[in-house]
C-alpha cells in the first residue's frame, strides 16, 4: 500500500495553511498514495505555546466547513485522508481530534488524543480535555488505522492497545520541535529517544509506524521563550522497526512511500510477541505506581 504523508509548516494565516495541506494531498495522489497522513493540527499555528481564552476561538464542532474542505479533498483525489482538527464539543469542552475521511468523502471514523501534555510552551491542558472513544481502530476501505496523536506516542499502552483491537497500523500525526536554548547534544537526544520509542512500538506490536511531523520555526507571540523549532523528520517504519523513509528536518515534504501489509503476518509468525504476553501476570500495568 502507498502511503502519502505531508509535512509542512505552518503561520497564521489559516487559509493557507490549508491550501499547503490540499496542494500536499494532491501531489501524494500524483505518486500513487491511496492513505495520505497530515501533520498534528496543520489548518493553524501551534496555539499551545501560551494559554490564552481567545485562542479557544480555533476550535470548530465536527463537521463544519473545515472538515468538508478535507472532505471534499479526500473524494476528489480517491484517497484515505488523516486529519487533524481543533474540536469544539460544547462549551468549555474541547479535543485534539483526528477526523479519518474515505475515498467518497465520508467520515470513517474519529479519534480524539489520549494523552495530554503540559511543558513549558506545550500547554496542551490548558486547551484539550482527554479523549474518550478509546484505544480503537478506524475501519477503512485501505485497512484498519491505529490512529494515535503525539504525545500518545510515548505510550507503549496506547499502541498495544490499538494492535490487540486489530490496528494493521500505527499513524501519528505529530507536533514536536526544540528548544532553542538545548545544546545540540540534548537535541539529539530527544529526537533520537522519539524515533526510538515509536520504532520500538513497530517491534513490539509487527505492525507498521507512520509518523507525520510539522517543521518550520514557530515564534512565542509571548516572548517569554524563544519558540519552537518543529524538527520534521517525519517517517516510516515496518514492523521490525527497519527505516522505510525519513523526512528532511528543515524542509516541507510531500512523499510517498510503500508499505508491505503481508509483512505483519510474515513478522508476527518469527516474533510472536502476542502469543507469549503473560496476560495473566499483568495486573499491576493498571496501577500508576506499585508501590
């Protein structure tokens, strides 16, 4: 299968944001993709560097004009399309939600983000409430999408959980960058820990990683740090956690790349993690601490 992922960075300006991200979808589809995966909340800037009550005003309920915008996009190019929105669910309650479209234009399905983080200049409390549909996969007409945000995918739990309910893949829209005052050699730790961690997950589970990044300097409006450097890198890994594809960090990238979805049932058969899990020892994983 042909997966298409678009890597992009992003200003205030809304409208192009989105233009970027249906001119990405389209050069995917010229290459082949029938999945095209965008980045962690493409249509804007990351808004969570500071909290601010205005910046709710982002936030959209699903569907609105937006969502048929992408939409719109995914049945015009005949692919499976991977959002990711800014939801308004009622006053005062918001999510980080990823909207999957099918080839017609359809909603397949939604995920909003488990796992929320607060950091200094990710201040994602302040704005998402945790998600409540669950660890569960998107049935679609290119298989069934384990899709996961971000911070999520620090979590070994979380891309467990996907695998056991049947996920054929694991997709992570992201928005992840540094800080400017880290020295060089702290930088490459973190992005090494964060390639490492979810390539690990790939291993654990024999199933295929896509990982969609945003890149670009981002200024604090603030001024209270000096921004964020989005570090890009978007990738591809299989289910031995092998390197398919890795995307520049400094520049925007439209890419497609082949995944072997056989290979899970080939990889699953020499490395039958699921066979030999000690389900019945597990208990304390439900525990936050064994003290």
């Amino acid at each position: 299968m042909k997966v298409g992922i678009v890597q992009q960075s992003n200003t205030n300006d809304i409208q192009k944001n989105i233009e970027k991200s249906l001119h990405g979808i389209a050069a995917c589809k010229q290459q082949g993709a029938e999945l095209v995966v965008l980045q962690e909340l493409h249509c804007g800037i990351y808004f969570c560097q500071a909290e601010e009550t205005d910046l709710f005003d982002l936030a959209h309920p699903i569907p609105n004009d937006t969502t048929q915008i992408f939409a719109d996009a995914a049945k015009k190019h005949g692919v499976v399309l991977v959002t990711s929105l800014f939801e308004k669910r009622a006053p005062g309650l918001y999510h980080n939600t990823s909207v999957v479209f099918e080839t017609d234009g359809s909603v397949a399905g939604k995920y909003r983000k488990m796992h929320i983080p607060d950091d200094p200049a990710y201040y994602e409390k302040f704005y998402f409430t945790p998600g409540d549909l669950g660890f569960k996969p998107i049935q679609t007409s290119v298989g069934k999408l384990g899709v996961l945000v971000c911070w999520d995918q620090w979590y070994p739990e979380a891309a467990r959980l996907m695998a056991l309910n049947g996920a054929e893949m694991l997709i992570y829209p992201t928005a992840i960058g540094w800080e400017s005052t880290d020295v060089p050699e702290e930088k490459n730790r973190q992005w090494e820990a964060w390639q490492t961690v979810q390539r690990g997950h790939a291993v654990a589970n024999g199933l295929p990683v896509i990982t969609v990044n945003r890149v670009g300097h981002e200024p604090d409006w603030t001024s209270v740090t000096n921004g964020i450097q989005f570090w890009g890198q978007s990738f591809v890994a299989g289910p031995q956690g092998e390197l398919l594809f890795k995307a520049s960090s400094e520049e925007e990238v439209n890419a497609v790349i082949e995944i072997d979805k056989q290979r899970t049932e080939d990889v699953r058969r020499i490395w039958p993690f699921l066979r030999d899990r000690r389900i019945d020892a597990y208990q304390d994983i439900l525990k936050r601490y064994v003290d």
